[in-house]
C-alpha cells in the first residue's frame, strides 16, 4: 500500500479461531504528494525456497511490487543447514529479518523477530538453523 496523499485503514484478524503473524513495514516514499496506491499478489514457496526472490521493486521488475523508493525487497524460505548469500552493490546497505525460524548471519545467531543492519560489506552470507522465512531490504 502507498498511502500518498492519504489513506484510511486498518488491519484485523477475521478468524475467532486462528492466530495470525502480522508484519507492518513502513518505507518512506522518496517524493511527497503521490496518488495512493494498492498491490497485492502471492509470491509462492517454491518462487522463495532457498533462493532470494524479488517481492518489491522501484519498476516491478521480475513480476515484482512496485515502491517509490530507491528500495528492493527480497524474500527466502530455507531448511535446515540451507544458505543462501546476497551480494550488495556499493554505497548500499540492507536490513535483514527473521520472520520465522533462526539463522546465523555474519556471526551472529538471529530468531524470529530479529533482525539485523548490515553495512559495508559486499556480501551477507545466512545458513538456516532452523526452517526460516526471512526478508532482505536492500537500501540506498
């Protein structure tokens, strides 16, 4: 969602019965004023297992969301003892997090709801050590 000029909404959970994990993500857009927008599209596991995908995007690029920001955010799925790496472009930076399992990254052990800043480093390296979701916002 791109709230732009401005939005009203709100999140829920429908079910009586079933728990939900929700994840708010806030990206400021890198100009003020724009048309409020929507997007919405499933991105299946086997698009994620144990390879970054491309889930949001400045130009939508590879079937992508598209964001106004100079942002891009990547998602995996790993199983345990999976690894993946994410090579960064210079002057870039990224923010990865757990959103469910535990993983080692660049020496440190992260869980769900971790996450961690990773600056001047051409390349994060992450091993599962459990079954793990994770997110990748590379940044300018």
């Amino acid at each position: 969602m791109s709230a732009g000029t401005g939005v009203m909404h709100s999140e829920f959970n429908h079910s009586d019965d079933d728990g939900v994990h929700f994840l708010q993500i806030w990206i400021m857009p890198n100009r003020r004023g724009t048309k409020p927008g929507y997007q919405q599209q499933p991105f299946p596991y086997e698009a994620r297992r144990g390879q970054w995908r491309l889930l949001v995007s400045p130009d939508g690029q590879h079937d992508s969301l598209q964001i106004k920001q100079d942002a891009r955010l990547w998602g995996t799925m790993l199983e345990v003892d999976e690894q993946v790496s994410f090579d960064l472009d210079e002057g870039r930076g990224a923010w990865l997090h757990v959103v469910k399992g535990e993983v080692d990254a660049g020496g440190e052990r992260l869980k769900r709801g971790d996450a961690m800043a990773v600056e001047d480093v051409p390349r994060i390296v992450v091993t599962a050590a459990a079954k793990s979701e994770l997110l990748l916002f590379d940044l300018a």
